[in-house]
C-alpha cells in the first residue's frame, strides 16, 4: 500500500495522532492552591540522571504553577480505572481558573503538599531544569529530573491512541 504525503491540516494531525504516548494528569501547587491537566506531551529522555521532558501549553493555570515554583507531580492513567474517562473529562475539558478540579475528587498527596491519583499504574515527582527548560512557541518544554517515583501492582497504562479510538466519544 503506498503513502499518501500531506504537508498540512487535518491530514497531517491524522498522521501525527500515530505517534504512540501515554496520557497523563500532571499536577502542580502555588502557595495554597493546586491544580492539574491531562497530558499527552511525556517522554522519558535520560535514565541517569532520570529526567522527563513535558510540553505543556503556555495559557494553562499548570502552566503557570510549575513555571514559577518548578515543581510537578505526574500520575500515569490506568487503561482499566472504570473512572477513567471521568478523570479525562475532570482534568481536560475544565480550566483550574474556572473549578477547583480536586473538589470531591479521590488524590493523595506528597511530602511537597502535591497532589496525585492513587488509581495511578505509576506517579513522579519531579522538578525542572531551568536551564533546560524551552520556550517552543504555544507551549514551554520543561525537562525534570525525577526525585522519587512510585509504581504499584497491576494495571497498565493508558495509551493517547487507545483514548481516541475507545473513550473519546464518553468524555
């Protein structure tokens, strides 16, 4: 079968959506006030030091928050957490500006007062390099090094092309 080649639009979206990652609630904190988002843009990019790249986009209140206290705390989504679309549509169809998305919400938190979900097939907690991180227009790459993670038994971790073929239409 041959390639059809697009330089723009829909039909290059549709050839980007075929990258393979995870999807993430990423979670920050700024004075007394915490907030978090669904996350496509992760990826692990060295081991040692553990660091991970995040691009999150520059108008977000999460933004906002790791950009200015450098601190952040990832939980990866469980493919099979019956909530899961819910804590899709909490954490990515809302703005923290708007809702206080942890209001009657099931989290924990770290040392840091950070919070996460316990449903989570893995959590990190991590903080930025400052002089790492990049401006790349629309959104900032922030690269953290991992301070402590925890992982727990069963579950795996949901993918972004999974969510867009299997939950998208219960969000």
């Amino acid at each position: 079968m041959a390639f059809t080649f697009v330089t723009e639009g829909a039909a290059l979206n549709q050839a980007l959506f075929q990258i393979t990652h995870g999807l993430y609630v990423v979670t920050a904190k700024r004075g007394d006030k915490v907030n978090g988002q669904v996350l496509d843009a992760l990826m692990q990019v060295t081991s040692t030091p553990p660091r991970i790249a995040l691009g999150i986009g520059k108008r977000t209140l999460t933004h906002e928050m790791i950009f200015e206290t450098g601190r952040l705390v990832v939980s990866v989504l469980d493919r099979g957490d019956p909530a899961c679309a819910d804590v899709i549509r909490r954490f990515g169809f809302q703005s923290g500006r708007d809702a206080d998305k942890f209001a009657g919400f099931p989290h924990e938190t770290l040392g840091r007062g950070i919070p996460y979900l316990p449903s989570a097939v893995a959590v990190y907690e991590a903080t930025t390099v400052p002089a790492l991180t990049l401006d790349v227009g629309t959104h900032t790459l922030f690269i953290a090094t991992i301070d402590r993670a925890g992982t727990r038994e069963g579950g795996d971790p949901l993918t972004y092309n999974e969510y867009r073929k299997s939950m998208r239409r219960k969000v």
